[in-house]
C-alpha cells in the first residue's frame, strides 16, 4: 500500500487564523517531507524529518511549524499567514537511511490552501 | 550545480500518439538518482520510475519507456499510444548523490505540461 493521506483536503484562512495541516503513512518509511507548490511550479521542498528529527529547513519562515509526533505523523502548524502563502501544500514520505536520496518520494494529495 | 531541464513546457497530442518529453541534467557527480513524477489535475504526485546513475538500461513498463543516455545527460520519457488520461503535469528530477549529506531534496525540472485530446 503506498498511499499517503493527508487532511484537509481544501483550507481558507484568514491571516490571524492559526490550522494545522495533517499527513500520515502507513508504509513504515522513515522519511517525511513538506512541499509547497504555486500554480505551474515544481514543488519546493520546505521541511525533511528523518526518524522524527527535524534533519533540513529550507529557510522557511517561523509562521510554519513543523511537528513529527511519530513515524506515521507528519504535521505542519500554521500562524499568521500572508495571501503569498496560498498554495498546494505536499505531504511526501520515503525509506529513510543515510542515503534519503536514493529512495523515492510517495506523495499524498495535498491540501489546497487560500489565505485570505 | 545541479539542474533539470525540461524544455517542453506544454505538449498537445492527439489520442493514440506517441509522445517523448525530453529531460537534460546537469550534475558533476558520479552518483545519482534521477525520477520521473506525473501530476494529474487532482494535484497528487505519482512515482513512475527512479534510476540510478550506473543502470543505462532502458526500461518499459507498459505503454511507458525511459531512455537514460549519460552522454547525454538525458533522460528521456515516451509514452506511445497515448490516452485521454494521460493528461498531466509530467516532472522529472535529480537526487544529489549519496553520503553527502544528502537531504533527500529531489531537484526539479520545470514541468511538461501534456494534453492528449480525443
């Protein structure tokens, strides 16, 4: 089974609002990641977890938080966003050893985020 | 640096064509992954294949076949006969190589947008 879900599936904020966006595999793989994804753009990585640590930010700003409470649950916490940050945001995990790269990525179907 | 290229920003074909969407990258390093990902207009991506610098073979799963030519640095994909549901956003990707910290960040190219009509 390589399905990762991820919830909700559509989002609308206001810019004082604070959501959490949610993701969860089954696979046992010990990788997961946050992509973020404008309109006729490749994603962009934003976060890496490898075993439930924080292993890369993409100098993304503090008004994303990041939290991996296990292997299966990857979450991403969200406060006072601007309209800039409305996009497709990617949940994506993968076997994770030293060589993370090596592996591919199984993403989930996104959350679609409007911040208004 | 490391780069994808995918010159083809769209492509529109008519069902039961064959169509090839074109991949160049650049890399200085022996070792390395690269991808291919189909986007359909539900947003999700899904794998299609990953090869490993040092495997030049060709492969075909079905009606899709890779061409992986090092000398060119291309990887190319070819749909043949294509279908209606084929229709998709196709991106195809580089993993830096192992043991160098690598994050696990795929490097992208921009995106070959298909359209297969009826």
């Amino acid at each position: 089974d390589t399905e990762v879900t991820q919830t909700p599936k559509h989002l609308v904020m206001g810019m004082t609002n604070k959501k959490s966006l949610k993701c969860e595999q089954h696979m046992g793989h010990r990788a997961m990641y946050w992509y973020k994804q404008k309109a006729k753009k490749p994603p962009e990585l934003m976060f890496v977890y490898s075993y439930e640590k924080l292993s890369i930010n993409e100098s993304v700003p503090s008004r994303f938080s990041p939290e991996c409470p296990n292997s299966s649950l990857l979450n991403l916490h969200l406060h006072a966003l601007q309209p800039e940050d409305s996009a497709l945001y990617l949940c994506a995990s993968s076997q994770g050893t030293i060589s993370l790269g090596a592996y591919e990525q199984y993403f989930g179907p996104g959350t679609r985020l409007t911040v208004t | 640096a490391q780069k994808v290229t995918q010159a083809q920003t769209e492509i529109s074909v008519v069902e039961k064509e064959d169509v090839t969407l074109d991949c160049v990258y650049e890399t200085r390093d022996t070792t390395y992954y690269l991808f291919w990902y189909k986007q359909p207009p539900s947003g999700e991506l899904v794998f299609l294949i990953r090869r490993n610098s040092f495997d030049e073979q060709n492969e075909i799963s079905g009606r899709y076949s890779w061409n992986f030519q090092k000398s060119t640095s291309s990887f190319n994909f070819t749909i043949t006969a294509s279908q209606v549901v084929d229709s998709a956003v196709y991106f195809c990707a580089l993993s830096p190589p192992l043991g160098s910290g690598n994050t696990g960040k795929l490097i992208f190219g921009q995106g070959t947008t298909l359209q297969v009509k009826p």
